[in-house]
C-alpha cells in the first residue's frame, strides 16, 4: 500500500514557509502501515494541479494533498480537483455553515457570505469535518484510488487526519505491518560504518532494509521490516539487531523506536522524579528550546540561563573573574562553575553547562573555531568532556547541543 503527499502553495515554493506537514503525515501513514513512495510541493496553478493530480493516480493507492483550500480567489485547490474529478455538481453542508457561525461567535468574529462558500464541496466528495477550522477536509476515490484534501494549517491538518483520514484508510484497506527499530551511534562517520557492517548488512533478509541517517556528530541505522506477519517481523529485527550490537558495541549509544533523545531524557527523569537545568554560551538557549519542545516538560525542566558573554556569566552565574582570567572563558574550568552554579540557583537534580567557540572567528579568546567544552552536573559530581567540531557555525552549534543531551542521557542511566 503506497501513498503519495502533494502540498499546494507558493509560500512553500519560494522559502516563506517549511513544509512540516509531508513529514508529519509520512509518520502517521508509516505507522499504520502506508509508505509514502513520493511528495511533492506544487505551485497554486490550475494546470500544474491537474498534472500532479494525474501522476499521483498513476502510481499511488492513497494521495494526501494539503493546502489551497481557503475562501479566498488563490485558494485554488477545491475548484481544480472538482475538474479533475469532471464534477461540476456542488453540495452545500449546513452542519459546516453552523459549525464555522458557532467558531465565529466564540472568537467574536463577524460572519459573511465569503464563508458560505467554504461549505460548498464537489458532489462526488465525502465531507471530512474540519473541528479546528473553517476549511472541511474532502475524500474522493475513483479508479481505485483514494484523493484526500485538507488545509493547510497544521493543527488542522492534524486533527483531520487523526479523526478522519486514519480511520477511513484502516477501514478500506488491508494493511500490512511496518516495524522501524533505529540504532544510534556516535563517533563516526556514515562511511566508517558502512564499511564495518558491510558483510552483515549484505545478509538482511529481503523483508529489512538498511538505512543511514547521518546528522551533526552522530549516525543512525534504521532497520525496516514490512510484510503480512508481524511475529515474523519483530523475530527478524531481534536477530539481526543483536548482530549490529556485537559489530559496532563500541560506538552505539543507544537505540529509539520513534522517540527522539530528548523525549527520552524526559521519561528518564519523570520516572525518577529528577529536576534538569542548562546553562548555556555558545549555544544561545538552543538546548533549552529542544528540551521545552517535548509536551509535558516543565514537570522536569526547571529554566535555562543564557549566559553568552563573559560579563553575564559572571554576573548570572557566578564563575570566577580569575577562573576566565587564568583559563579563558572558554574552559573546562569555566564550564564546570557554570554547571554547578546553575544547578544551585535553580535547584535542581542535574544540569547541562556549554561554552565554546562557533565561529567564524574567535572573538576575544585564543581558543580555535569549534572548541566546546559540555559539562554535566549532578549529586554524583561533574563530568566535562572536551570537543573539536570544526565547522561551520551551525554545525559547531547543532553537534553541541546533540552531544549534550547523550552525555546527560549517559549520566542519568548510570547505575
């Protein structure tokens, strides 16, 4: 079963906006059992709709499009795909005319005739009823496959797709399982890898493939099983898993199954009812920002100290004016008093301390582009560990903020 996402907009086209939706809706379709086979971002022209339109059909069993389906004259999409479909009838809906009155009261927003259009679907559609917007999402299928439009907007999106479109997708096919098993390691490169696993990763069974998913400092291997039978599959990913862990035990530092590191470190510190602090230089609240971005974290995250110049980690943390005299404010030393001052000020069980040089220059400091220095700070004491990531800046900024949370990650399991 093969689907196929297509996003409706010049906003995304010319970098006014980042498609998020695609990889959202290629995660809930993976899940249920869909691989997504293609997207596509298209421009908000009649023609260029049709074409897409007319390709998807061709190789897709399920195309999901979002975008253009507003009441004003760009949102284009509702009129083009009722000329694809050759259906020229509309329906009108009063449950959405009522719906969008009863969203317009409560936000006192006056009502108009402009909205009443967004009621008026193809007769050939079923309504998809859109509760967090104007804008009902429409199912089609026609020739055995299934057109499905939404908006846009995220959290529309979304909430479509989890109370209408999953729903109907699971109803109306036979659906076979998709297994991920991701395997993280840290230390060297894709390349590095490949070469150490080359014997072993010839020798998957034809239902698991092998990917390499490399970012700033660290390289993940996702293990795939689809096919009919799930025991089959989770009984393949155990044998060969266990196989990578012997090749590579020296660089792996851990595994995810659709849960990404941070949310990890969450559950981790839920579950012993710890506290989590950072404070930060170089990267500028960028380690607050990924660990806030989990829903639920300020029962474990207690604040960040953005602490950048030397005055204000004087100041706000307290590191010694002698400390960064005699060792440069880029330091272990350094470091070290920022983690531990931070844990105190906001009382907390552990605490992520960074400092370092992201270039392009290096500022006041005699210390080269990419020195970072990360400590971790708990009961147990300090732990600071010295690194060289190179460049450019983004990348000297990203690679400290991942290396951060596995060395915290690192610390709260130990025994």
């Amino acid at each position: 079963m093969n689907a196929e996402i297509i996003t409706i907009g010049d906003e995304i086209l010319i970098g006014q906006i980042v498609d998020t939706n695609s990889q959202w809706i290629g995660k809930e379709l993976n899940k249920i059992g869909v691989s997504v086979y293609q997207i596509s971002s298209i421009q908000d022209e009649e023609q260029h709709i049709l074409n897409a339109f007319k390709e998807a059909q061709s190789r897709a069993d399920i195309v999901i499009i979002t975008g253009g389906l507003g009441p004003t004259k760009d949102d284009i999409t509702k009129k083009t795909i009722a000329k694809f479909f050759n259906d020229q009838e509309i329906v009108e809906y009063p449950e959405v005319i009522d719906h969008i009155k009863r969203m317009f009261k409560k936000y006192n927003i006056p009502y108009n005739k402009v909205q009443q259009y967004q009621a008026q679907l193809p007769s050939k559609a079923r309504l998809l009823m859109n509760r967090m917007g104007t804008a009902p999402g429409m199912w089609f299928y026609e020739n055995n496959t299934v057109f499905v439009s939404m908006p846009g907007v995220p959290y529309e999106m979304k909430g479509l797709m989890k109370h209408e479109v999953i729903p109907r997708i699971q109803e109306q096919f036979k659906l076979p399982f998709i297994i991920h098993k991701t395997v993280m390691t840290y230390g060297q490169g894709e390349s590095v890898i490949a070469e150490r696993i080359e014997d072993w990763a010839n020798k998957l069974p034809d239902f698991i493939k092998l990917a390499y998913l490399p970012s700033f400092g660290r390289v993940r291997l996702r293990l795939s099983a689809k096919g009919p039978k799930k025991q089959v599959l989770e009984d393949g990913l155990h044998t060969v898993l266990q196989e990578l862990y012997l090749l590579l035990s020296d660089i792996i530092t851990g595994h995810e199954s659709g849960v990404t590191i941070e949310e990890h470190i969450g559950n981790l510190l839920k579950d012993s009812e710890k506290t989590l602090c950072t404070a930060e230089s170089v990267t500028g609240g960028k380690i607050a920002s990924t660990i806030v971005s989990v829903p639920g974290s300020s029962v474990y995250f207690n604040g960040s100290i953005v602490a950048y110049s030397s005055k204000m980690k004087q100041e706000l943390l307290h590191v010694s004016s002698e400390t960064i005299k005699k060792y440069s404010v880029v330091s272990s030393n350094v470091v070290e008093e920022m983690a531990i001052s931070a844990m105190k000020k906001t009382n907390s069980d552990y605490a992520i301390a960074v400092t370092g040089n992201a270039g392009p220059t290096s500022d006041k400091t005699s210390t080269a582009v990419g020195v970072v220095f990360i400590a971790i700070a708990s009961a147990k004491g300090v732990v600071v560990e010295e690194f060289n990531f190179g460049h450019p800046r983004e990348k000297v900024i990203n690679r400290t903020v991942n290396k951060s949370l596995q060395m915290l990650q690192q610390e709260i399991l130990k025994k």
